[in-house]
C-alpha cells in the first residue's frame, strides 16, 4: 500500500502524543543517552549485510542459511553479556518439524480401461496436492466431475469409496480451476472417495514448475493428534491421460464446455493413485538472550523484545532466486541485536529483566513464537510485555505505526516517551491499516492470546514484501537507527515502572484466550 510521506508525517504530528508537558521536558539521565547512541545506522547496516546476504539463502525455516543466522544472533548476545535463554544453559530453544519428501520415482497415478494402462509419473505429469494419510496405492472406480460445477449436484455416496476424477479448465484462469476444486472438495466433506485427481489443461510449462516444486522437502509442524487422516489429492496434467481417457469415452473438451455439471460413474475405467513419502523429524531454532534486572523483586519479571529471524528462501526458476528480506524481518531483527548492546552498557541496565528473542517460523504460520508462548523459558505470567519489532526499514522518514496501542496502557506509555524525546523526529501512530489485521499478522500475537499486553512496530509493505527486491541498499538505517532509539526509551520505561502494563478490559476480554 502506497502512503504519501507528508500526509503522515501531518498525520503523525496530530496523534503525536497526549503527554503531559512535564514528561516532555524530562531528560534521560546522561547514561541512558550515552547507551540509546550505540544504536547507530552504521551498525545497523552492517548486520543486516550479515543475515541479508545471498550467502543466508534467504533463510527459509528451516535452512542451513537460518542456522548460521540463529548463530550469529547468539554470538552477539554474548559478546553483549547477556544469559543464555534457551534450553539447557543454551541460546536456543528448538522446536520440532516434520520433513516430508517425496519419493517421485516410485509414485505414480494411473488409469485402466479396456486391457490399457497409463501412468501419468510425478517427475512431469503429476504432482500432489495432498498426501495420504498412510502410504501405498488406493484404486478404485472412477467418479467423474466436471463442466459448471454444482456442489449440489454431487452424489456424495455415489463418490464414497471411488477415485473421483475432477475436469479444471485452466482456459477460463487459475482462480476458475482452484473454485471448482473447491466445490468438489466441499461437497465431498462428509464423503469417503479413496482419492481425488484433478484434471489440469495448464500451460504446460508452468504445469511443469509447479511439479518440479515437489522434488523439495516439505515441512510442517507435527499435529498433537498423531498423523491426518485424509484421502490424497493429486493434479495430473491432460496430456498423460487424454488418450486412454478418450478410449472409456470421455471427451475433456465436451466436458468443458458443458453449462451443467457432469457427474458420472464412467464405465469400465478405474484409477489408482500411489504416492510414496517418507517422513523424519528436523527442528528449528529460536535465539534467546536473558539480560538479568538489577532489582531484587523487580527481576524476576521481564520485558520481551522479539522479532523473526526467517524470510522466505528461494524461489527457483528466478533470475535472482534468493530472496534476502532485508526489511523483512531483517530490519527488525538487527534492531532486536541493537537493543541488547544498548541494554548491556554501563548504567543502562534497567530493574526488569530483559527477553531479547529472535524467532523462526514466522513466515510458515507464527510457529518459533508459538512454541515459545506454549513452552516459554522464562515464566510467561511474569513477562509484563511483548514489543514486536516487524519490518521497519522502509517508506516514510518520520513515522513508525504502533500497532496495539489501543488494547492497553501500552499506547499511554508510548505517548509519553514519544513526547519526551523529539530529537529522535519519529512519531509512533495507531495502526492504519486495521483492515489488513495486521495485529494477528506477527509474532506478538502469540503473546497477546496468552495475556501479555504487545506492542507492534512496523512501517508497512511495499512493492519488494516477499521479493527477491527486498535487498540491504533499499533500506534506510538512519531511521532504523532512530526508531530502535525510541524503543530504548520505550523499555527503559516499562521495565523501571513501579507497576506492570495492564490490558483494557474490552481488549482482555476479546484477544486473551483463557481456554487455549
């Protein structure tokens, strides 16, 4: 989304803050400032060139590239002084994966019809959409679907125990070909096909990418309820299967073209669907430093400054296949490291303990934070806040959007350490983008659902979010420098407070999930 520049820096001096005039004659005191200024756009830009180098191949989740990352977060946090935060005396908590990867040579879909035999192999005519529960090949009768599909008219119990066979048409777009798939699929919720195979006339050489894809290892989180059951879902494209096809008697192209739904049983055909995977359990890791509190009640409680270390990876058949995500979310990242430097300086240690946490995961679905709010290394009832830290090296100079603001006396304190230091020129604004719902959108969320009040910091997307564009040159470290500045102040703030921030009851009652 494009925003003008001096609209929000108009915008910014309007929601500039409801400080007292007091609190904005305050000073740091001279050790405060002196450790804010080691926040600097140098040091800044010199770590991101570390974690957004082509050499972190773009550090997917998991990857050689987020290791190395992970690596260099902790040997930072040492050098820094602070307490390892992870498992077992270490500086990370890894949490558990399971890779999946395909055994293309031995898996195959295939049609029988009058003595004939075709397999349609998955090195470059079938790929899977979905993977069946248990391994080996299940047959059975075809039900064939297609034309203008009705997910009415689809006999559930006539596809029960069939292979249901679904005619796309790619002519009429993508989106076209996904919505039939997905009235299919609807209708067959309740049902108990042995498998689906949808039937693609794509561009053969994006059909054939896209098959190329499922030579990769896929990842996912293993489910607390033991494997899914489910029947397997595949696309094979018509050029394998057309002839055999047309020997039982079905005529793709009339099919196609049909302005009622087709749903048949088709005589004398059967299919068979064999897709072979073998699994094994990976991780992947969180960093976490620990800078102890100099209070002795206080410090046993803590301040959360987090960010994810992961981007995206690699996206083969690109020119420039990596993609480095300087911004996202190296920025933040590097702001998190920053942070603990300033926190670690003579006199800049504060009475609450400070969480400096870099997680993964966070492109796949939030999972480093998940785990961690699950199975936190420090007791989360004492955690008095999250401040999130999420792409923030990118669009206007002046401005960074505080997300959250309204859910707690969190956008009060803001107010006040924003009014307080005007020599930064950075003015936190409330979320304006409430559409996007971009307060679910990051790893603070994961703190907020189990009762910590958040804070997100974030300056918004732009035409590289999730491209190999998002490089290190189009990231502006002077800002960078001065919003981490201003989160400085921020945690000096909340973590010397006499009392801990506390929910709006509204807000308590709609984002904490008590029952989860």
């Amino acid at each position: 989304m494009h925003v003008a520049t001096k609209s929000l820096g108009l915008l910014a001096a309007v929601v500039a803050g409801t400080a007292a005039p007091l609190c904005s004659q305050m000073a740091s005191p001279a050790p405060i400032r002196k450790a804010a200024e080691t926040i600097t756009a140098e040091d800044l830009h010199g770590r991101l060139a570390i974690i957004a180098d082509d050499s972190m191949m773009g550090r997917a989740t998991p990857s050689p590239g987020l290791e190395m990352t992970a690596q260099y977060v902790a040997d930072q946090f040492k050098r820094f002084g602070l307490t390892p935060g992870g498992e077992n005396g270490t500086w990370f908590q890894r949490y558990p994966l399971e890779q999946r990867v395909m055994e293309v040579e031995q898996s195959h879909v295939g049609f029988m019809a009058g003595g004939q035999h075709v397999h349609a192999d998955f090195i470059k005519d079938a790929r899977v959409l979905r993977g069946p529960s248990a391994p080996g090949e299940v047959k059975g009768e075809v039900y064939l679907v297609g034309g203008t599909i009705d997910a009415g008219k689809i006999d559930a119990a006539m596809a029960a125990g069939k292979i249901v066979v679904v005619v796309t048409d790619y002519s009429k777009g993508v989106r076209n070909a996904r919505v039939q798939m997905f009235r299919v699929a609807g209708a067959l919720r309740n049902a108990a096909p042995k498998g689906i195979v949808l039937l693609a006339n794509q561009d053969a050489a994006d059909f054939a990418r896209e098959v190329a894809e499922q030579a990769r290892p896929s990842v996912s989180l293993p489910s607390p309820r033991g494997p899914a059951s489910g029947f397997p879902v595949v696309e094979v494209h018509d050029r394998a299967v057309e002839a055999i096809l047309k020997a039982a008697g079905v005529d793709l192209g009339a099919i196609r073209s049909a302005d009622h739904t087709v749903a048949r049983v088709v005589a004398g055909l059967t299919a068979g669907i064999d897709v072979q995977q073998r699994s094994e359990p990976i991780s992947a890791p969180n960093t976490i430093g620990i800078l102890e509190g100099t209070d002795p009640t206080l410090k046993q409680e803590y301040l959360v400054y987090s960010a994810h270390m992961d981007h995206i990876g690699i996206t083969p058949g690109e020119v420039d296949s990596i993609n480095n995500g300087a911004d996202d979310d190296g920025s933040g990242t590097v702001t998190v490291i920053e942070l603990a430097e300033a926190f670690s300086q003579p006199g800049a240690r504060p009475k609450r303990s400070i969480v400096f946490i870099t997680v993964s995961g966070e492109e796949r679905g939030l999972w480093g934070s998940r785990y961690f709010s699950d199975h936190p290394t420090v007791p989360l009832d004492r955690v008095v806040a999250d401040l999130n830290i999420d792409m923030v090296g990118r669009n206007w100079t002046d401005t960074v959007v505080a997300i959250g603001k309204e859910h707690s006396d969190l956008g009060g304190t803001l107010a006040r350490v924003n009014a307080r230091h005007p020599e930064l020129n950075m003015t936190a604004i409330d979320d304006i983008w409430p559409e996007e719902n971009f307060y679910s959108r990051s790893d603070h969320f994961n703190f907020a659902r189990k009762g910590v009040p958040v804070l997100f910091f974030f300056t918004g997307v732009h035409p590289d979010y999730h491209r190999a564009s998002d490089e290190v040159e189009k990231i502006d470290s002077e800002k960078m420098a001065r919003i981490g500045r201003l989160l400085f102040y921020l945690g000096q703030d909340i973590a010397n407070a006499p009392d801990r921030p506390v929910w709006n009851p509204e807000s308590d009652k709609k984002i904490v999930q008590t029952d989860d």
